[in-house]
C-alpha cells in the first residue's frame, strides 16, 4: 500500500512529528543499534515486541498524548462562548464552596452536570486559575481514552493495532481540537468508551468473575459519563443491544442485569442529581434535559442546524459530510474500509460490534435537529478501532502520524503568540490589570460576551453588570474604584471624566466572525 521511503524522502513535518513520538521511535526500534530513519513499513514491522507487551507501552502512550494536547493551552485566550462559560462557572463554584450546583456570573448555570466543573476546579487548585488548567482536563481525558482505545483494540486484535487504533484516534483533527478545549466533550467521551469496552467484555466473556467486574465497570462508566455531559453517555447500552440482537446471541438480560445495574447506574447519579433538583427546585431537569436534550432533538438551537422540514431534510447528511474534516487524515480510508466491510462475510462478531456503536451514534445524531460537527466525537473510539483492524499491522501510515503530530506541536507553538492580538477583551484584561482591585465594580455596555467575565474577575472578586448607555455614567460617577466597557462606537459619545483613564482594543468577536473594537474606561477611586 506504500512503498519504502529513504531518509532524503522524508519532509520537514514527518521529522518534526518524530520529536513528538522520539519516545515511540525510539523504543518501538527492533534493532538497538539501528540509527537510520525507517519507513513506514519497516517502522510497523520493527516495533519491538518486549516493549510492546510491557506495562511501559500504555504509560508513554498516555504520556505522549498528554504532552501533544497540553502544548500551547497555557498561551491561547479562552475562545468565546462555551470556554470561558466552562472555566468561569468553575471559578465560582471554588469561590461559593458550592460542588452541586455551577453559577456563572452569579446567575444559575444548568446547562450541563457537574464533573466537568469538579475536574477544573481541582486543576485550579494545583495549577491557579488560568487557560491551563481549565484546559487540562480535556487533555488529560484525551490521553486516557486513548489508554482506552489502545486496550480495548489490543483486546479485539492484538497490542500492535491496539496502539495504531490509539494513535489514529488522538490524531484526528477532531479529537486535537477538543482536546485543548475547555469543555465537557471529551470527558464523557472518556468513559462513554470505557462503558463501550466494558460492553464488549460483558458481551462475550462467560466466566463469572470476569463478568461481575465488567459489568460493574459498565454501570460506573455509563453513570459518570452521564455526569459529564448528560444521557449521550448512554449509547454503549445501545451498541450491546444491537449486537446481540445482529448476532441473535441469546443471554442479553443474564449479561447486563438490567435489574439491578439500572438502580445502580440511577442511584450513583442521584448522590449529585438530588440535592441538585432540591437546591434548584427541579429548574437542573427542567433545562438541563427538558431544554439542553428534548428541546435540542427537535429544534435547531443557537442556529446549530436548520429548522422546518426543509432545513431539516438538507442537513441529513451533515455529520456524513463533516466527517471528512473532524477524522481528518484518517477519513481519506473510509470509502475502502466501509467498502470492505458492506460483505457480510468480512464482519466477525468484533467487527458487527464496533459497526453497531458507530451507526448508532451516528444515525442518533443525524435525526437530532441541533448539529455541530463535534456531537459525534463518541463514535471515534471505536471508528478509530475498527480502521485500525481493518488497515492491519503493516498498511499503517506511520507516516500520516507523524505528519499530524508535527503538525499540532506546530500549530499550536506558533498559532497563541500570533493569534492574541485578535483577542480584544484579554488584551484589555492585561492592559488594565495594575489598576484593578479586588473590590473594583465593572460593568459592560452593548457587549456581554462570555470572556469579558472570565478575563475581568481574574482580577476582580465582583460580578459584572450590565448597564444601559445612559446609566454607564452614572455607574461610572459613583463612589469607589470603577470600570466599563463598551464598544468604541459608544465611547466616542461617552461624556468621561477627565481623571479617568482610556484603554482600546480591537481584534474579532469569535463567537460571531465580526470585527470589534472595544473602549474600556477605568476610575481608580
């Protein structure tokens, strides 16, 4: 499928990309005395197999991961809306004490559970309150589900595909993306892949005691899947139930025990799920899933799809379509494999098993009327799987790998220090740091995006108001250290004071695409 490559063959980025997988390249090289660069061929075949079957493989791999999505969070601005929503909810949880119900900007937040805002709040304590450790959690959930993905396809194959698997799954363009974001995705990503190689284990495995911890493995999953970012965490269940059903095995009830898993599964839930609706008098279930998951199946929010039957009928095809851009590179291979495997004769039980998940989340998914190219990242641990088996040991391009790779340590070294300047409300936050007090009052006119408040009160301890035009002087009049901000537009018919002084920026508004240019004044007493 490809041929040999000499040392002079190799770009720029493929040498780059070894500076991310050195650990890999160096200790997957069969010959100890081997110092040429070695194809993609040969660099598969060498692998050594000690290591390969060694307790240190899956550690480098967690490891390597781990360094390639922390790379450069710490220097890029959160991006508006969902991070600095995220990160800032979790700042004042820490601050009110309160671990069962988010706020942001002192108003409720019930968008989604709570294990994303736990997961933040303990990297705000070793690491302070920052972009870094609101990142750090999808990182260090990324690296684990490929932990994941490297076990579970070493167990559907061998450790060889179980490590391309990983490999292919953490270098998908997708998964780069969320990895480095400060959101809930790839937190329930993590276990809605744990529950689905639980699912395999309890699916197949007849031993007893084997069974018993598979099956409570499954139940914790599903439960702290749910946690992270609602009932989407539940599609393993439907991935063991087409398979049993696609393979006519009998003993679906025995495997599961739906009985007694679903209480467990419900009552690891309501330990938080209860004293939530009690402290928010049912509003969590009310918006949480009658607004954020039934609301969303059937209305296109926040312009995340079309409504009417002929939006909806149109964006049918969209994940089908964006596909090619979220498994980037590795999409360019589906066409073949799905060719491969549309014969019934190629689909071993394994196969029909990873199929039926991957359908499911997308056929899921395409009905909902809410789209964003990202809602399908659950399918990509088994998607990574199943291409993996399906390339074999020796037609992976470790090549493609290391192109990725470089590419990211790149793109994400040189994109922070180009890209700040376009990022006016932290441009403004740094400006005006040395004269912001902790009992300084802030207030925004005409512009309420979710960065101002998550900037601002790194400063700040107060809430940020909004006020009209005509109350921005006055606000800015009463006693005290003060500040405002506003579109410059507004400014230039702002009346100041002559003590107070004027910072500018401007840069783009991400959440919409436009140009903004942004005034902020500041009253130090």
């Amino acid at each position: 499928m490809h041929s040999p490559a000499s040392n002079e063959s190799l770009s720029a980025s493929e040498l780059g990309g070894a500076m991310v997988l050195s650990g890999i390249g160096r200790v997957f090289a069969s010959d100890a005395n081997c110092v040429e660069v070695i194809s993609s061929h040969t660099l598969a075949a060498e692998m050594p197999r000690r290591f390969l079957d060694s307790a240190a493989a899956p550690l480098a791999l967690v490891f390597l991961c781990l360094v390639l999505h922390v790379i450069g969070t710490w220097a890029l601005p959160l991006i508006n809306r969902d991070e600095p929503r995220f990160a800032e909810a979790s700042r004042e949880m820490r601050e009110r004490g309160d671990y069962v119900v988010p706020y942001f900007n002192g108003q409720l937040r019930l968008d989604k559970p709570p294990l994303i805002y736990w997961c933040q709040v303990a990297c705000y304590r070793v690491f302070g309150e920052n972009e870094f450790a609101a990142r750090l959690p999808s990182a260090i959930a990324s690296a684990l589900t490929a932990l994941v993905v490297f076990s579970f396809g070493s167990r559907l194959y061998n450790r060889r595909i179980g490590l391309h698997a990983a490999l292919i799954f953490t270098l998908s363009l997708q998964v780069l993306v969320q990895s480095k974001a400060a959101v809930a995705d790839m937190c329930m990503v993590l276990f809605v892949a744990l529950a689905s190689w639980a699912g395999w284990e309890i699916s197949i495995d007849e031993a007893s005691k084997s069974r018993r911890l598979w099956w409570g493995v499954f139940y914790l999953a599903l439960a702290l899947g749910f946690l992270g970012k609602g009932p989407v965490a539940w599609l393993p269940i439907g991935t063991v139930l087409i398979f049993f059903a696609w393979t006519r095995k009998p003993g679906l009830n025995h495997a599961l025990k739906f009985h007694f898993g679903i209480p467990l599964l419900l009552a690891i839930i309501a330990l938080w799920g209860i004293p939530a609706l009690r402290q928010t008098h049912g509003d969590y279930f009310r918006i949480g899933i009658g607004h954020h998951v039934i609301e969303r199946s059937f209305v296109a929010l926040e312009t995340h799809g079309a409504n009417g039957l002929p939006g909806y009928l149109a964006f049918l095809p969209f994940y089908f379509v964006t596909l090619f851009a979220s498994f980037f590179p590795w999409a360019f291979f589906l066409p073949r494999m799905v060719s491969h495997f549309r014969k019934p004769e190629n689909l071993q039980p394994r196969e029909r098993y990873l199929i039926g998940g991957i359908g499911l989340t997308f056929l899921i998914f395409t009905l909902l009327s809410t789209k964003l190219p990202h809602y399908v990242l659950p399918a990509f641990p088994l998607l990574s799987i199943l291409l993996a088996g399906w390339l074999g040991e020796t037609r992976f391009p470790i090549k493609w790998a290391a192109t990725m790779a470089a590419l990211t340590v790149l793109f994400s070294l040189a994109i922070p220090p180009l890209s700040t300047r376009y990022f006016p409300v932290a441009h403004l936050a740094r400006e005006a740091a040395p004269w912001l007090k902790p009992d300084t009052q802030f207030a925004t006119v005409e512009f309420q995006e979710p960065d101002v408040i998550w900037n601002f009160r790194a400063s700040i301890r107060g809430l940020v108001a909004a006020v009209s035009r005509d109350e921005a002087v006055v606000f800015m009049k009463e006693p005290g250290s003060r500040c405002c901000l506003m579109p410059s537009a507004i400014a230039e018919t702002f009346e100041p004071d002559p003590a107070w002084k004027k910072l500018t920026a401007d840069g783009i508004n991400l959440a919409t695409g436009k140009h903004v240019q942004l005034t902020l004044w500041i009253k130090e007493t």
